[in-house]
C-alpha cells in the first residue's frame, strides 16, 4: 500500500503528464497551422492568419518546452530523452511522437518502475513487454 506522499506524487505525476500530453498535441497542431497559414500568406497574400496564429504558437512552443522539462525532471528521463523531446519542438509533427512514445502513463511508469524496482523486482509486469 502507497505512503500519502507516494499517492500525491503519483497524482501530481498524472496531471503533469496529462498537462504534457495536451500541450504537445496542442503545440504541434499549432505549428502545423502556423505552416498552413505560412502559405496562404505568401501565396494568397493574407496574412491575417500568421498573425492569429504566430503568438498562440509561441506561447504553446514555451509552454512545451517548459513542460517538458518539468515531465524530465518529475520522471527522471535520460539527458538524451530530455534533448530529442525539446528537440522535437522544432519539428512539425514530432511532439505528436512525443506525446504518442514519452508521455503515456504506461510509457512514464515503466521508465519509473525500472529507476525504482529493487533488486530482485521485475522492472515490468508479465503483461508488459520488456523494451
């Protein structure tokens, strides 16, 4: 049975990761339309939706980056995780893989149970495939 502390932890884990998951797709989503927009700017000459949607992007793009480094530090990610999911800001359609690879609930508690398992533990379960 989870200690207090370890049952908040777990939730404030939770949310954290869910707040992860919706700014990444929201982020992405955004850039995606920003690129659309991009284009009708430059071929239509309108660039009301740039102009729209370049701030809401910028905000998302920070609060991508703030929040994935929040998910590094709260779950313990490896450097290298930590770099290619900041990276992955700068790419369209990569904080969809993020949010699709890292920042599952299943994904998170297997990276989680295998920094905490003690000797002799099973870092995951038998329904789990080892990765």
């Amino acid at each position: 049975m989870p200690a207090d502390g370890d049952h908040r932890r777990s939730d404030s884990g939770d949310q954290l990761l869910a707040a992860a998951r919706l700014i990444s797709i929201a982020e992405a989503t955004s850039f995606l339309l920003l690129l659309v927009a991009t284009v009708i700017k430059h071929t239509a000459d309108h660039p009301g939706g740039v102009r729209v949607l370049g701030p809401i992007h910028g905000v998302l793009f920070l609060a991508y980056c703030a929040v994935i480094v929040a998910v590094a530090t709260a779950h313990h990610w490896a450097t290298r995780r930590t770099l290619l999911a900041l990276g992955a800001s700068v790419l369209p359609v990569a904080p969809y893989f993020v949010e699709r690879r890292w920042l599952r609930p299943s994904a998170s508690d297997r990276t989680a149970d295998a920094a905490h398992t003690g000797p002799g533990t099973p870092a995951t379960s038998a329904s789990e495939p080892a990765s």
